[in-house]
C-alpha cells in the first residue's frame, strides 16, 4: 500500500508532469451515472477542468439547471449557458448522442449500484471510433460478490464483467476506481474550486451527515490507495458508526479525491484498477501525486 499526503502544487508544474510523464491533454468526455448524482457532478466538474476538451454530463429531463447550480453556483445557473471549460449537463437525445460520437473517454459512475445493461450498450453502441477507454467508478469489495446480510449481492460483480466484456470485445481500455463509504464533496476549502458550489451543503438536512461532510473536505482529503480489489470492507454496524466520523480511514472515500482519480486513471495509458481510501491532508492530490501514486502501484 502506498500512502500520500498532497500538497498542491503550480499549475505549470502540473502541466509538466502530464507532457513529461505521459499523460495526454485534449479529451472529450461523457458522464453518466444517475443513480450517485454528487459523484456524477464531481466526475464532470473536475474532468471539464482537467482534460481540455468537451465535457457532457447526462441528466434527467430539466435536471440541467440544477446540475449547473450544484456544480458552478446560483449565478452561474442564472446564465443558463455552458461555458469554455466546464461541463455542460444535457437530457437532449440529439445533444448526448453529438457528445458520444466524438468522446475520447465515457465515465460511469456506479459505485454501490450496477451500472443499466440497456444504458451501457446504448452508450458505448452510440460512441464513435475516437472512444478509446471506459472508466468505472466501482465499490471496493464489488469484484468479490459477497452475498448476504453484511452486504454484497447487489449485482455489481456480474456488471462489471458485463462492462469488461463490452469494453475489451470493442477494443476498449476498461479503468476501475473503487470507493468505500462515500463523504464529502462540497467546497471544503473555498480558496479552491475542487468540490461542489457550497450549495451543496445546504441540502443535507441531517446534522451529523451535515457536521460530517464538511468536517470530512476540510480535513481528509489525501488519499490512501491500493491496486485491485484488496480492501477489507467491515460489516454493516461497523460502516454505521463510521458514518459520524470524519477521521481518515481505509475503507472510507472523500468524493472529491475519488472523482479526482478517475480524472487521473482517464489520463492514464493504458488500464488501472485500484481502491482510494482516506489520508488527512487538507488538499486532494495534485496530478503530480495521481502520477506518483500510479507509479508505486505499478
């Protein structure tokens, strides 16, 4: 296991790992996964920002103007229109199916749900040939297909062959991002647009989550990651009291580094799968950190 506590770092510097270290610059991406909304809008956000291309996230019918409010703030909303280098939410067939045709990348934001066998084949029969890579944001444990009461049995196994089988017969890098128990995913430090617009906070009526969230972007934003499917998942009591805590923890998932590393894993050659727990630090990791951290896991 290797451990990091980011820091971050000029935008040059980051711009220069990704030239000198083989990353690429340039892609179109397409977002879909609306059963985990946050880590959909984070996935879009944070990939607008970072891969210098078209970024479309698909939305239910009118969601748009909420998509743009939970990603860039109520002003940003008033506007209505979808600026240069952000992701631009769409429920228009025509629009989806533009955005497919010329994505270099299709995101799918799964994790503690199967990702729809019909949803899948229609995005990736729809894609053109510039598609080069699917990258599944997964659960950790979801490879092992643990049935019972203390979890499992969801399915989630038998999806992600379905997507590794439909990605490899199409000539298709297939990437895994795990994730444990979810937290976080708004501001955090507001000095940097790395989360959600602060409106986010403001729809969690529960006051522990609230407190939790919160605390959780401020403090724990470092990642501790694994390669594969090796984290140990505790039982359900155990996930439970985690659930008021924002200490760093292995099997617990800021939001924002896991949308971050799948960023990351689509920029990376080639496929990775690999399982993102929780470090203090009160940053996530730069692409620098993403690069070093890949490194060491390979």
């Amino acid at each position: 296991r290797f451990k990091i506590c980011p820091r971050r770092r000029m935008e040059l510097t980051i711009f220069l790992s990704f030239t000198l270290l083989g990353f690429t610059a340039g892609l179109n991406a397409v977002c879909y996964g609306p059963q985990s909304r946050v880590l959909l809008l984070l996935t879009a956000k944070l990939a607008a920002r970072e891969l210098n291309g078209e970024v479309a996230v698909i939305c239910e019918s009118g969601a748009e103007s909420l998509c743009r409010r939970f990603m860039y703030g109520p002003e940003y909303e008033e506007k209505g229109i979808d600026e240069e280098n952000k992701a631009k939410p769409t429920s228009d067939p025509t629009l989806m199916e533009n955005a497919l045709k010329k994505a270099n990348v299709i995101f799918l934001t799964g994790h503690d749900n199967p990702i729809d066998e019909k949803a899948r084949n229609t995005l990736l029969n729809t894609a053109g040939e510039d598609l080069s890579k699917v990258v599944l944001v997964s659960q950790i444990g979801g490879s092992k297909a643990k049935g019972g009461f203390f979890g499992g049995g969801n399915g989630i196994k038998e999806s992600e062959d379905n997507i590794r089988k439909a990605c490899h017969s199409k000539g298709l890098d297939l990437s895994i991002v795990r994730a444990g128990l979810l937290k976080g995913g708004g501001c955090g430090n507001e000095a940097d647009d790395f989360g959600l617009n602060k409106v986010y906070y403001n729809t969690l009526v529960d006051v522990v989550e609230a407190s939790v969230t919160m605390a959780h972007d401020k403090y724990s934003l470092g990642a501790d990651c694994s390669l594969g499917d090796t984290v140990e998942m505790p039982n359900m009591f155990t996930q439970m009291g985690s659930k008021s805590s924002f200490e760093p923890c292995k099997y617990d998932s800021n939001r924002i580094v896991v949308a971050g590393g799948a960023v990351a894993a689509a920029l990376k050659d080639g496929e990775i799968e690999f399982s993102i727990g929780t470090e203090a630090s009160p940053t996530p990791p730069s692409h620098e950190d993403w690069i070093e951290m890949f490194d060491k896991m390979e």
